[in-house]
C-alpha cells in the first residue's frame, strides 16, 4: 500500500529532476510540481491519497505558507520611496487589464459555457466577483524575471528598475485584493458565525497586531534581546500560525498568513532577518511550495479545457498589459523598451494563482474559469522568458552577461 508519505517523495523527486531541466531553459523550477499535478490528473496511482483530508489539509498550509512569504517579502519602506512615475505607471496598467479582464469575464466567457453548465450558480460570475478576478490577475509575478534581469544586466537601467519598482508597488495592490477576497468571502459565507462584521473585526484585530509589532520595534529597538535564529524561527511559526488561527476564526485565514509575514518583516531587526531569511524561504519553498502547487494542479478540470477562453485570456490580457505598458512607458524608455516592459509585466504565476485557488476552494467561481486562468498563468510564464530574452537581443536594448 502507497502511503502519503512514500506520495511526498515521489512529489520532492519529480520536481528536483523536472526542475532542474526547467532552470536550463529560463523556467523557475516550481512549474516541475504544478506539472506532476497535471499528470495526476491524466493518470493518478494516488487518487486515495489526493482526495484525502490529510493532502487536502497538506495543500492549504502550503497556501497559507505562500502568502506567508509574499507578505514577508513586502518592503514598506522600499514601497514609499518608489517614484511618481513608477506609482502611476503602476495604478494605471494593473487599472487598464483589470478594467479589459473584466469585460472578458463577465461579458464574454458566458458564451463559452457549455449550456448544461449555463445556470450554475458558479459558472456566470457576478460583475464585483468579476472584478476581484481580473485584479488578480492584472498582478505581476516579477520574482520570475529576476534571473533575466540578472543575466542582461538590467538592474541598474531604467527598464530593469520599472519592473522592479512597479513589482515592489504590484505587492501593495497584491494585499488589497486579498482583503477585497475576504470581504467577499464574509459577505457571502452561509457559516453563521462569519458575517461583514466579524471579518471587519478580524481585519482590524490583526492589522492593529501588526502596527503594534512595528512600533514596539521602533520605540524598544535596543531594548528587545532577539534569541539564536532557531528560537527566532519558532517566534516566527508562532506569529503566523497565531494570525492564519485568527484569520480562521472568520474566514480571513489567507489575510492573516499575508499580514503574519508582514509583521515579522517590521518586528524582527534587519541583521537577525538576514539571518532567519533563507531558512523561511527554505521551508517555504522547498517543502510547502511543491505541496501547493501539485494540490493545484490535481484541482484542475482537463474535461473542462476550453481552448478558445485561453486563448482570449491570453490574448486580451497581454495585449492590454503591453499597451498600457506603452501608453504610459514610451516617454520614458523608448517605444521599444516600453514593450518590453509590458511583456515582462506579463508573468502571472504569482499571487494570482493563490487567489483564485482560495475562490475556487471557496464554491464561488466555476472550475472551467479556475482551469483557463491557470492554463493561461502557465502560458504567460512559459512565454514571457523566450520573448523578453529575445526581443533584448534582437532591438540591442541589452546584451547577455
């Protein structure tokens, strides 16, 4: 009998030797475990396992692992310095695809539903979940590009730093839509207990424990005595799993593992942070990020690919992401380096994919929307290295190192 255990190992193995074959070819690793998800969805030797409370228990602490580490890398300092013009380019591109996802969710992925499917509940999305949506997906997953930037020598230059800059801001706009989720969530839970109210005061309870970690590290910063890194580790467990339980309480549990990163990032003094950084990131992606992401990948529908909706996603939102690119980027860096800016904006395998897993977990949105949007991420992320490293060369914008 296959245990979860020998399942795990399979898991570690497969994205180890699939990874290390898509670093070769400018592909983050990770994409090796959501592939091994896909497989099992073609032919699963584990089905007992993967439908088992315990993978599923497994799937949302590697969520709640991701957001932990997407709030831990928000820099709130970094985010106030970003200049005027990264701040507008930022609000208007991610406004401009929200504004075309939108249109293409709610008015014309209806005629896409097969008619059986016409009259479920998830299946035509209401225009606020619509929005919700399309904001998730407007969002950057600029980590990718990093190795990129790296190789072309892009950091210092104006076009490396607006990617950079418009992904650090990207983050702000990241937590928003995760509150806007929650809201959602709460407002439409059928648990009793979950309402606006209590969800508000959720928000509240935990986003006043956060500003009061950041002013006690403030006020009392040669003060507090910061033990060895391994109990600075367990005061780091401690503080998100304490916030994902009150998150919990109301439905809020995704907010409360973004904001534990971000109160652990302004409460722990920056040479101790250096120090316990790797080891969070380690456990983070090393262990729980395969887990998530072949949860994800067991999630998807493959008798409900719709090739046509990716199509369009992908064509629509890259196409309005490298326009509003250039609307608002070719004063600056040139026409061409505007495009390229749009294209490496392009990646979403981010935080958008956790937030749509949460909406999908959650019974509001259709499994054929939550299969097109991966698909499309999986494109997008596919596409955008080969295109971005091509296009450099090939208008001498940068060389290779």
């Amino acid at each position: 009998m296959i245990t979860i255990f020998i399942f795990l190992g399979f898991i570690f193995l497969f994205t180890f030797a699939i990874g290390k074959i898509l670093e070769k070819i400018r592909i983050p690793w990770i994409f090796a475990a959501f592939i091994f998800g896909i497989i099992l969805t073609i032919l699963n030797p584990f089905q007992s396992i993967t439908q088992s409370s315990t993978f599923e228990f497994l799937g949302y602490l590697g969520m709640y692992f991701m957001l932990f580490l997407i709030g831990f890398e928000i820099n709130l300092n970094k985010v106030s310095k970003k200049g005027n013009w990264i701040a507008k380019s930022t609000l208007f591109i991610v406004l401009f695809e929200t504004v075309t996802g939108t249109i293409l969710i709610y008015f014309i992925f209806p005629f896409f539903v097969p008619l059986n499917q016409l009259f479920l509940s998830t299946t035509i999305h209401p225009l606020f979940l619509s929005i919700i949506i399309a904001l998730s997906f407007a969002t950057v997953g600029e980590a990718f590009l990093v190795p990129i930037l790296d190789e072309f020598n892009l950091f210092r230059r104006k076009l490396g730093q607006a990617i950079i800059g418009i992904g650090v801001l990207d983050d702000i706009i990241e937590l928003f839509v995760i509150i806007l989720v929650v809201l959602f969530l709460g407002i439409t839970a059928g648990e009793q207990h979950i309402n606006i109210w209590t969800t508000f005061l959720s928000l509240m309870l935990m986003f006043s424990l956060v500003y009061g970690l950041r002013t006690m590290k403030k006020n009392k910063k040669d003060k507090l005595k910061f033990p060895d890194v391994e109990l600075l580790f367990l005061l780091a467990m401690s503080i998100f799993f304490l916030f994902v339980g009150i998150g919990k309480l109301t439905g809020a549990a995704a907010l409360g593992a973004i904001l534990a990163g971000i109160a652990i990032k302004n409460f722990i003094p920056h040479k101790r942070l250096k120090l316990m950084e790797s080891e969070l990131k380690s456990v983070g992606y090393g262990l729980f990020g395969p887990i998530f992401f072949v949860w994800v990948g067991v999630s998807t529908h493959p008798e409900q690919f719709n090739l046509w909706m990716v199509v369009l996603l992908v064509l629509f939102a890259n196409s309005a992401k490298i326009f509003a690119s250039y609307l608002t980027g070719r004063k600056i860096l040139g026409a061409k380096q505007s495009i390229c800016l749009g294209i490496g904006l392009s990646v979403r395998f981010s935080t958008s994919i956790v937030i749509i897993t949460i909406l999908y977990k959650s019974g509001v949105i259709s499994g054929l929307l939550f299969s097109t949007i991966l698909w499309s991420s999986i494109i997008f992320s596919f596409m955008v290295p080969f295109l971005l490293s091509h296009l450099l060369v090939r208008w001498k914008i940068a060389k290779r190192n």
